[in-house]
C-alpha cells in the first residue's frame, strides 16, 4: 500500500526543491480561462476622445475627455514626478495622493493633499482603505478620477474597496502588475475577480503595455506583464465600437531606451 504514495512523495521533493531554488511551481491556469478574460480587455472607442495627461513617457497616461463635473483625483503612490495631477490641478481638480515610503509629493500648492500612508485592505498607523481615504477627504455622491500606480498592491485593493466609492470614480487610470500571474491558476482567480467588479460598472477605454516589463508567453498566449489601463464609468458613454488602431496615436515608451511593446493581437482581435 505504501506504493501510492511514491509518486506524492517525488511530487512533494520536487516541490520542496523548486521553491528553496526560488522557482515557482504554481498550477497552471486553464488556457481558455485565460483567453476568454483577455477577450472581456479589448477597449472601446467611444464619442468621448482620449487625451494624454502627463509626460510624453512614463507617468503619462491616457484618459477620456470628460473631466467636467469631476471634484477631485485620488492619486495613490507618489513617484519623483507629479506630471499627471500636474494636469489635473491645470484643470481646477484637486489631487489626493497617498504614499509611505515617500515624505511628501514632488509638487505642492493649495490644490495638492497628501498622506503618508499606503492604500491597504485595513486601517493602521501605515494603510489607510480607500473608503477611508475618500471618506475622510471627499466625503458626498461627487464624481471623482482614481490614478492608481501602487506596484501590485492594486489587486487587494480593487478587491476590497465598496460598490459605492467604486462607482464613484467616473475615470479610473491604473497601471496593473505582475499580469503574467494570469496563467497561475490561484492568482487567476483574483485578477479574475478584479476585472468582473470593474467591467461590471465600467468600459475599458485604453490599453497599453509599459514596456519596463517586457511580454511573457506561454504557448500562444502573450501576456504584458504590466499594463497601463484606462476604464470609464458605463454611464457615461451613449455610443461604443471596439477600438481597432493599437498602439494610440498618444501612446508613448515608458522606457525610450528600449522598443515599445505593442499590445498583443490577441488583446484586442480575441484571436488566440
């Protein structure tokens, strides 16, 4: 009887070894799982055209044209350039930005409110929910703009915030980490997840790959393992046909000194 435990036990050595290597040996998501989410990406084009706010390179991004109405940015994780809430504060829209491993923004003004702490799932002397940071700074049925750059840390997150400071956010602009994680069946779950609360209430409007991450592939299917991505709130668009031209005529390398990294086909046709 001990015989049908060999294989468990190689199977558990292997394991063991791989992971002390720092190898991860994860299950593989299922492939058509996979595709069929890459398929729900593929962005709109809709009556409202996109514009660039912010640099030319990285920390630029692209957003719809509808800014009228929106009271404030929440702009969590504060980088050495501030050019996107640059714009935003040009436009008369306050920025709150959020962030503990830095001492305060790169640029200052009556318009600009920081915190030292990071967006986490709790409230502590360090994280601070994003219910509590909207709550506490905006609190109202105002619409509002979220930019969010926070190094993987979106994925929890996105997962815990409420319905109701969700729907708030009529643009939300995020840079999304670490997507290679797609074909790990666990962490598929999660991205899953994510995506099914903001395509349930939003369209995606735009999307770009950062190309300081490169492309993963697994098989045929290519994965940008960070993504620049644009969603606005359904009811703001009365017209919509899937956007056909990739990359934007206002798409720009995050890193000029290495090629740019095109979205895959299979992003925006559903072609695996």
């Amino acid at each position: 009887m001990l015989a049908q435990w060999e294989p468990l036990k190689m199977k558990h050595a292997i394991v063991s070894a791989c992971l002390t290597a720092g190898i991860s040996v994860a299950k593989q998501s299922d492939r058509s799982a996979v595709r069929n989410l890459i398929s729900r990406l593929h962005p709109f084009s809709t009556e409202r055209d996109l514009v660039r706010l912010g640099s030319r390179g990285d920390g630029g991004y692209l957003a719809p044209d509808d800014f009228v109405g929106i009271s404030a940015c929440f702009s969590p994780g504060v980088d050495d350039r501030a050019s996107f809430e640059q714009d935003m504060i040009d436009r008369s829209i306050p920025c709150f930005m959020a962030d503990a491993s830095v001492s305060g923004p790169p640029i200052d003004g009556p318009m600009v409110h920081f915190v030292k702490k990071f967006i986490g799932v709790t409230n502590t002397p360090e994280t601070i929910t994003l219910d509590n940071w909207v709550e506490e700074n905006r609190p109202g049925d105002d619409d509002l703009l979220l930019q969010m750059d926070i190094e993987g840390a979106e994925w929890p997150v996105l997962l815990n915030v409420s319905n109701k400071t969700l729907r708030r956010f009529r643009i939300i602009v995020i840079e999304f980490h670490d997507m290679e994680r797609l074909m790990d069946k666990q962490a598929f779950q999660i991205i899953k997840a994510v995506f099914e609360r903001l395509l349930e209430n939003f369209y995606v409007v735009h999307n770009h790959p950062n190309n300081y991450g490169r492309n993963v592939r697994c098989g045929q299917i290519v994965i940008p393992r960070v993504l620049e991505m644009t969603l606005i709130r359904k009811d703001r668009v009365k017209s919509k046909r899937y956007s056909q031209s990739f990359p934007h005529p206002l798409d720009a390398k995050n890193d000029p000194s290495y090629p740019d990294t095109p979205l895959p086909p299979s992003w925006f046709r559903g072609d695996v």
